[in-house]
C-alpha cells in the first residue's frame, strides 16, 4: 500500500460497497486488517492500478493525470 500512497489512495471511500460496510470495518487498524479487508472486498480498490518501471504506482483514472504521466500531446 505504500508504493500507492497509503491505504488511503488505494481504497475508493466514495464507492457503494465501502458506504454500505458496517462501521466497525471501515477503520481498520493494521495494514494485516487493510488486507483481509481487500481480500473480502475487492472491488474497493480504486482502479485501474498503474505500475511502470520507474517504480511510480497510481490508482483511479483522470484524463488528464494519465496524459501527464504518460506524457500524450493531442
């Protein structure tokens, strides 16, 4: 999670599946929890996930985010 900025970045909080967990789930307290969390639900990672040579790791989709990372001129 680190590579992706923290669990934070990784899991998408604005998504059905994480507002229809109960609360006692959404606040868990290792990355191990984070994990077994992930592994129940895996649809509440933010995707896509991008991972390119130079070690840089992003999540979610912007236009204009990937036209910068990937440098495309149009």
């Amino acid at each position: 999670s680190k590579h992706a900025g923290g669990w934070d970045a990784l899991v998408n909080k604005s998504s059905t599946t994480w507002r229809n967990l109960p609360p006692n789930r959404k606040t868990p307290g290792s990355d191990a929890e984070w994990q077994l969390l992930l592994k129940e639900y895996p649809q509440l990672i933010r995707r896509p996930v991008v991972a390119t040579e130079d070690g840089v790791m992003t999540q979610g989709f912007s236009d204009n985010a990937f036209k910068h990372r990937f440098q495309i001129v149009t």
